[in-house]
C-alpha cells in the first residue's frame, strides 16, 4: 500500500496505470481534502438558571456533518462518560 501524506486542500484525481500493457489508465478516482472543520452553533438551551427536570439544546452545522456530545458539571468539575454520537435537539 502507498500512503501520500502532506497533501494541501483541495481537488485530487489519482490514477493507476498498467505495465506492460498499452499504457492506458486503469483506473481514476476523484476526492477532495478539506482542512477546515465545520463550525457547530448552539441555537437554545436551557435558560443559565434551571430548576433541573427536562432540559434540551437545539444545535445545527453543516449537512454533511455528524456530532458527539458529553455533559460536564462544572460545579462539580466533574465529566459525564465520554463523547457519544448525538443529534440535535439533545
């Protein structure tokens, strides 16, 4: 296997090549690098003061991408288990 490393974002085509045949490409394949990571917003939560019981965050990115969520007691400097895959609203 052949690992390319240090490749700049942007659009890539690779191509592979028989020997000793005609010399025609075999195969091609397309892709894209995207070095910038989507951005999340958080668009409601709950209010900064909550009296507990049901509580949900509505947040939204771009379509492609996915989320993970965890909860942290900041009172207790406590984490609640690890990331986990979420959807909004959570």
């Amino acid at each position: 296997m052949q690992v390319y490393t240090g490749l700049q974002a942007g659009s890539y085509r690779f191509s592979a090549m028989l020997t000793g045949q005609n010399a025609e490409y075999a195969a091609q394949s397309t892709f894209s690098i995207d070095t910038v990571g989507p951005v999340v917003n958080i668009t409601s939560g709950p209010d900064a003061i909550s009296s507990g019981g049901l509580i949900s965050f509505v947040f939204v990115s771009e379509a492609a991408a996915y989320f993970q969520c965890r909860w942290v007691n900041v009172s207790a400097g406590t984490t609640t288990g690890s990331f986990n895959n979420c959807t909004s609203p959570a």
